[in-house]
C-alpha cells in the first residue's frame, strides 16, 4: 500500500489525533508573561512520539540562556511549560531535518461569539472547529502522523528527524529560540504555520517602538502657554509615514510587501479642559531582509532610519529640541530569507507538484514566525509550509479544512523521505 492509502486506511485516526490536541486547553496567559496551559498538549505529543520510536527530550525554557539573542522575550513565566522535542535517528548517510510546530494558542476571547465551544474539536463537513486548530495544531499533528505513516510503510530514514513541540510562540517564540540554544541543528527546516499549502521562503522583519513625548501642561482656557504633547506626537508620526511612504516607493522584493508603519496605541491626556503633558505612541513596523546584508545589519538600518526621522523632527521644533522624546525597541524579530534556488525549495515544489497535482505557489509570509529563528540564530535553511488559512488564526469560530491536513502528512511524508533518504523496506 502506497502512502496515499495508508493515509486514506487511517484517516480516521488521524483526524482523532488532531481533534485531541484541540480539545486540549493549551492558551498562552498574557502573551506568555503570565504563563501557559501548554503541558497538557506536551503529554499528548510526548506520548505519542514515544510510541513511535523518537527519542524525548523535555526541557524547559530558561531566560539566564536565551538572553544572549536579540529579540528574546524575557520575564516570561515558564514554569511548567515543557517543550517537547523528539529525535528520531537516522541510519546515517542522509540530510537531517527539522520539524517545528508550536502546541500553544491564543486565548478564545469572549466565548459567547464562538458558535460552538472552542475546544470542540470536532468535523462539521469537510472542516473540523476548534481553537488553535489552523494556529497551528493540525500542522503539528500533521507532522507527527507524517512521522506515523513512514513507520507504517516499514521504512528507515538514513538522515535523523527531528520534531520540534514547542511553547510560548505565541509570547514572541521562546521555545524555539531555547531549541536552537540548546544546539538543535539540521540540514533543513520546516515551520508549519498555516501558508495554504504554500511554500513560504521568507517572511517579513518587526520593530515595535514605543515613543514618549512630553509637553507642558495647564487649563486650556490658555493653551497657547503650554505645549501640547499630543501635538508633538503627531509631528513625529507623520515623519514616520512620510520615511513609510518613500520606503514603498524605494523598497522591492520579489516575495513580500513594502514596508510599513502602523500606529497601533496611542495615550496622552487627561481631560479635554487640560492641554496634555505627556503622550505616548506605539508603533509596529515591519520590513524586509536583503540578501547582501546580514538579519542584524539590516534590524540596525531600519531603526537607525527610524530614530535618524524623529531626530530631524526633534532638531526642527524648539521645545522638542530641549525636551526630546524617549525612544525604545520594546518587541522585535528579525526577518528572514531562504533563497528560492535552495535544494530545499526545489524538492519541496517538486514533492507538492505531485501530491496536489498542480504547480506549487512560492510566496513569502507578511507577518513573522519562528522561521526566523532557524535560520537567523541557528543557520539553518528553512520554509514555512502549513495548512489551513492564516485568516482563521486569533479569530472566533477557527477551523482547518480537513482535505488539507491530509495532504499536509502526504506532503511532509514525501518530503521527509525524500530529504533523509531511505535506508531499507521492512
């Protein structure tokens, strides 16, 4: 029986698998600052890659560790969080590869807007429900049953397999960050976030920049004697979308969008009798990597573009000249890039061609993801290929098509063997 049988023979089981992992509470608590539910999905995972020959490692994330990489998300509470990695090894001979998928979710939200209980779990048509189902459960799931129908078909890889379970992506990727730490490395990566089947080579970089202004207060009754801070502030932002708007007109790549600059917060004021002292701004940028310089190179000139903007607002306002406004990267990420002429890119276009019987879309992620730990912290050359929509992560009534699941693990299955190679047919 061909691998497409045994996936359809066992479907069944499989679907199970990833129902289970659903209905399993594992929400982050305050973006991973106040904790995790995520060990109860831990147990599931570590069990059933016991079962299939991997060997476990269980180890917890620990800031005196990770603290040494940019864009690590420290204070978080990572007692009883495990991640979960298992090694499967190989016969020798083959390429390695990396599995990573992240067992945490969002929290639900207000469950009242749910149609259904959001640990449903459960098949309605073609789509089975359930909060983290396409964030990113049936992508991990996949994975692992992946791993379960080449033990089925009686192969042995040459290379080793490695499957990542982590925890806390959700709070800015710690547990992955403590895998590359702790000296996982392969010959390839894959990240399964939710691409629709698409292979994803690069994703786009992140800067979160709080900015504080001050002004000088009093009733506004006589405002032309104080200095309203929110006023300032909006000089500053529109800088900023002007240093935007000539990054789209200047910026290319061929995979991502320009860069852009979102004013997501902003706080200033007490009243509106009072001319505001203070105000404070939040913005999210996200840009692009370059392949002629390094992730960090690249991470320095945009910030540096950013703070050289407010600098020329600063100089050319007289109070801000004397009151400068306080400036700081509070959240970031590097992006990151995998060539499309990789081997890696070339297999996996080939083994989707056909599977799914059609020409693979290559195309890169807006936002971030692990990916970029991989190959930015531990060299390693990675793709983001998932699936479900990236429209259903965060939101209420979240599923995963089912005929994509299936396909996922004939995908990862193909891949995987082809990539590690094959030492023997029991």
């Amino acid at each position: 029986m061909g691998v497409n049988g045994i996936i359809q023979s066992n479907k069944d089981e499989y679907i199970g698998f990833l129902a289970k992992l659903v209905q399993t509470d594992t929400q982050v608590i305050g973006h991973g600052v106040l904790g995790g539910k995520e060990k109860a999905g831990q147990e599931i995972i570590k069990q059933k890659l016991l079962d299939l020959d991997f060997e476990i490692d269980e180890f917890l994330v620990e800031d005196e560790k990770i603290k040494k990489y940019p864009g690590a998300n420290l204070g978080h509470d990572n007692r009883d969080r495990p991640n979960i990695v298992g090694t499967l090894k190989g016969m020798g001979g083959g390429k390695s590869l990396i599995l990573n998928g992240h067992i945490d979710t969002m929290p639900y939200g207000e469950q009242e807007k749910w149609s259904h209980d959001p640990f449903l779990g459960q098949v309605q048509g073609d789509v089975l429900y359930g909060l983290g189902s396409t964030d990113m459960k049936a992508s991990l799931a996949a994975m692992i049953m992946a791993a379960q129908t080449i033990k089925a078909l009686g192969y042995k890889l040459k290379g080793d397999l490695i499957i990542q379970s982590v925890v806390d992506e959700e709070g800015g990727g710690n547990g992955t960050l403590a895998c590359v730490e702790r000296g996982y490395r392969a010959d390839a990566a894959i990240v399964g976030e939710p691409t629709q089947l698409n292979i994803q080579p690069a994703h786009m970089g992140f800067l979160f920049h709080e900015i504080v202004v001050e002004g000088q207060s009093l009733h506004s009754s006589q405002l032309w004697e104080g200095v309203n801070a929110i006023d300032k502030a909006i000089k500053i932002y529109q800088a900023l979308k002007d240093l935007e708007h000539r990054w789209l007109m200047t910026e290319r790549h061929p995979l991502l969008p320009g860069p852009t600059i979102n004013l997501g917060e902003i706080k200033g004021g007490i009243a509106g009798s009072v001319v505001p002292g203070s105000c404070s701004l939040k913005t999210c940028l996200h840009y692009q990597p370059k392949q002629s310089e390094t992730y960090e190179q690249t991470r320095d000139r945009v910030n540096r573009e950013v703070l050289e903007t407010i600098e020329r607002v600063t100089k050319g306002d007289e109070w801000l000249d004397k009151h400068p406004p306080k400036v700081n990267v509070y959240q970031e990420g590097y992006p990151f890039e995998t060539p499309i002429s990789h081997p890696l890119i070339h297999e996996m276009e080939r083994i989707i061609g056909e599977v799914l019987d059609k020409e693979a879309v290559i195309e890169g992620m807006p936002a971030g993801c692990d990916a970029r730990l991989l190959a930015g912290f531990g060299n390693i050359p990675t793709i983001i290929l998932g699936c479900g929509d990236p429209k259903q992560c965060h939101c209420v009534n979240e599923s995963v098509p089912v005929f994509q699941f299936l396909s996922l693990i004939e995908i990862y299955v193909q891949f995987i063997i082809s990539w590690c190679g094959v030492e023997s047919i029991d």
